[in-house]
C-alpha cells in the first residue's frame, strides 16, 4: 500500500481466495498490518494457523467458535477476540448459518498459498 489514506467501498477488496465452504477477502494490507473479511458455510472449519504477530477478529454476522492453543472461545455478532499468532488457532462455523467475520492483524502474516 503506496497511499496515506485508503477507501475501500463495499464489493471491494484487493483479492480474494476460496475453497470449498470459505471464502477470505483481503482488504487492506500495509508493511505493519493486513485486514480480511472471512466467510465460512455452515459447519465448515479454517484450517490451523501458527505464524508471529497478533490478531484481532470480529464476528459480523453469525455465531462461531474459535481456538486458540487448547481453549475453544464461543463467540456471537459484535464480540471481539485478540490472541498472539505464535499460538496454534483456527476459525470454525458451528452453527446452520454462513458466518462473516474480519480479522486484523500484525504483521501482515496470512498465508494465502496455505489455504
């Protein structure tokens, strides 16, 4: 990201990747941070991440579990969950409806290729 300010309208995003029941938008991403909007099918599960930094996510539309090393954390539309990426974590739909969600997180780190 060469700009000082950027927009970025609904339908946008700067690329994207999918496979079967997920969907990972890239929003944002500069030299200190990256910003994806996840969505997930009815109970469909992320694969398993461990990579440096830290990460922020919030739940948008649907309910999930996340975990996070060996705790599994529940979360409803508008909660918030921060957690070192050094620890062993992963996204899972739990429920009969889609789930969207946006994660923040520094440095930028996902693993596009590793899906």
């Amino acid at each position: 990201m060469k700009k000082d300010v950027l927009l970025i309208r609904r339908g946008e995003n700067l690329s994207k990747a999918s496979r079967p029941g997920r969907l990972y938008r890239l929003m944002v991403k500069s030299e200190r941070m990256e910003a994806i909007i996840a969505e997930l099918d009815p109970h469909t599960e992320s694969r398993w991440f461990k990579h440096e930094g830290e990460e922020m996510h919030l739940l948008l539309e649907g309910e999930m579990e996340y975990m996070v090393g060996d705790e599994s954390y529940k979360l409803n539309e508008g909660d918030i969950l921060w957690h070192r990426s050094d620890l062993r974590h992963r996204a899972k739909n739990t429920s009969d409806g889609k789930v969207v969600y946006i994660t923040v997180s520094s440095p930028p780190t996902f693993m596009w290729e590793n899906l």
